[in-house]
C-alpha cells in the first residue's frame, strides 16, 4: 500500500490519512510529491486522477481526497474503528469531519499550515468566527466523551482536526484550557512527533503558505 502526499510542512490534507495509518501502526510506502515544484504536475500524474495529494494506492484500489482515503482504511484495515462504535456518536463524529472538509474556510485560508513556524497572523472576523466555531465544537465533543480524544477513542475525527491544532500551536491562537489540553495531546502523539521531525528538516518554501510574521 502507498500513500501519496505533499510537503510535510504544509499539506495538511495529507496529514489527515498519513496520521490515521501511522496511529494505528498499518504498513504502507510513503511517496512525496514536492509541491509547486517544475515537475510537480507531471509526478502527480503518475498517481492521482485530480492531480492533487493525498492518494492512497492499495493493490489495484486508487482512493483520492483525504477524508474518502480515511474512510477506506477504517473499512479496510481498521474494521471499522476509525468511527465511533455507537450510533449518536458517529454520525456526530461524521458531522464533525464533513463540516472540517467542505467547511471553515476563512481559517484554513488566513492560517495555513507552517509546522516549522511560530508566528502572528492578522485575524479578521470571519476567521475569529471559524475559530470561535472549532473551539466550540471540540469543548462540546470532549466534555461528552470519557477519554483523551474528540469521540473518546482516537478517530478519523482526530486525524481531520489535527492539522487546526497545528495551526492553532504555529499562530498562538487562544482558545479554551479544553482545547488547548486537546491541542497539547495531538501535537505530542508519537506520531505526529514524526510528521512534525520530518517537516522541519524541509528545505522548500511555498510563499503562498508563509502567513503571519515571526515573533521573536
């Protein structure tokens, strides 16, 4: 099985799936596509039919967009697990991830994902509004659930958050202490512990992507 993905430093949709793989310790081959690079449409080509990351390859099974990849892989590798067991709980935890897919984009526009920054970003109101949104969300789903993530066990849920919760970290956003325990247990995952070490020895810089200014 192989798994296609982006730049660690900034492509978060190709967090989602290489995290939810990694969690639950199921073997696959990790192929990088650099980017905005000269030859970034001709590699993607060879793997992904919308020429975009991530994609996972299974045998003869080609599965694109993130939260479709997740959904496989809980089918396929995780009997399921990736949702919670119970009915409330998953249709919920559903909601949550469909809402992060098609949804929040003033955030995902003004505080793209920049793992080797620590930085401040202008934050207008649409973006507060967004944050005001995930914050809420997360306090409601944790305060619900016994356990340390969203639905109680780790989730698809947990992995389509995880790159706000980096986000959240690199621009100091403030949130509720629920949050900010929730965003201090993802970022210290074992395997988001890679990811972020993988990302800091990149050495390519998409522009489009260095939001914010450095604090000092």
């Amino acid at each position: 099985m192989e798994l296609v993905i982006g730049n660690k430093n900034y492509s978060s949709w190709s967090l989602r799936p290489w995290l939810l793989l990694s969690h639950f310790d199921i073997p696959f081959e990790e192929i990088k596509v650099l980017l905005f690079e000269e030859n970034t449409h001709q590699r993607l080509a060879e793997y992904s039919p919308t020429f975009k990351v991530p994609v996972l390859i299974d045998n003869d099974i080609t599965v694109w967009d993130s939260l479709a990849i997740c959904e496989y892989i809980s089918e396929v590798y995780l009997k399921g697990k990736g949702w919670p067991e119970a009915l409330h709980d998953r249709t919920t935890c559903r909601s949550y991830c469909s809402e992060m897919h098609s949804g929040l984009e003033a955030l995902r526009s003004a505080l793209p994902m920049n793992c080797r920054a620590t930085r401040r970003a202008h934050i207008d109101d649409q973006t507060l509004k967004d944050i005001h949104r995930v914050d809420g969300m997360w306090q409601d789903a944790l305060n619900r659930h016994d356990g340390e993530w969203l639905f109680g066990e780790f989730s698809i849920a947990d992995c389509m958050f995880a790159p706000v919760a980096s986000r959240f970290a690199t621009y100091q956003i403030d949130v509720s202490a629920t949050s900010q325990q929730y965003i201090d247990r993802l970022l210290t995952l074992p395997s988001m512990r890679r990811w972020y070490e993988a990302a800091l020895t990149e050495k390519e810089v998409i522009g489009e992507d260095e939001a914010g200014t450095d604090i000092d």
